[in-house]
C-alpha cells in the first residue's frame, strides 16, 4: 500500500481496478495474489505475490513517448525508493 500511496501522491488520476483501495495487506500475501494500478493513464503496474517459488515481481506496461517515458521512469524511482524504505 506504500507504493499505491506515494504514487497517488505524485501523480493525478492513479487508479486501481475493482475495489484495489480496499486490500488489506493481508491478502496480498496468499500465494499468487496479484494488484494493477493505473498511473496518469500512462503506465500499467502490476504486483504479483509469491507463489510455487517464484518470487515476488512488479511489471510495468507503457506505450513509448515522450511523456509516457518520464511517467515510467517516475515510477520506478518510487517503487525502488519504497523497496529500499522497507
């Protein structure tokens, strides 16, 4: 929820699909449990807990430009700054 929070935070319009708002940080740790968010209608973030030894990844989608690079690169710099706080 760190993650979900500081990028609400820097960017306008961060969206989750269903009701992502509400998960509790308990149910991201059933095995294969996975959340998307929406940022600034640019990049697609997707967490995946860790299920059968694999271990927890993030995935970001983007189309290339300009303004859609600089989101992308936004946002790994708060996923990585939010890793390392943990």
């Amino acid at each position: 929820m760190q993650v979900r929070l500081a990028l609400e935070v820097m960017f306008e319009g961060t969206k989750g699909d269903t009701d992502l708002g509400q998960v509790t940080p308990g149910a991201m740790q059933e095995p294969g449990a996975s959340q998307s968010l929406r940022v600034g209608d640019a990049v697609s973030v997707s967490y995946k807990a860790e299920e059968g030894g694999e271990p927890a990844h993030v995935v970001l989608e983007w189309e290339g430009g300009s303004t859609s690079d600089m989101v992308a690169d936004a946002v790994i710099a708060i996923i990585l700054q939010v890793h390392c706080a943990i």
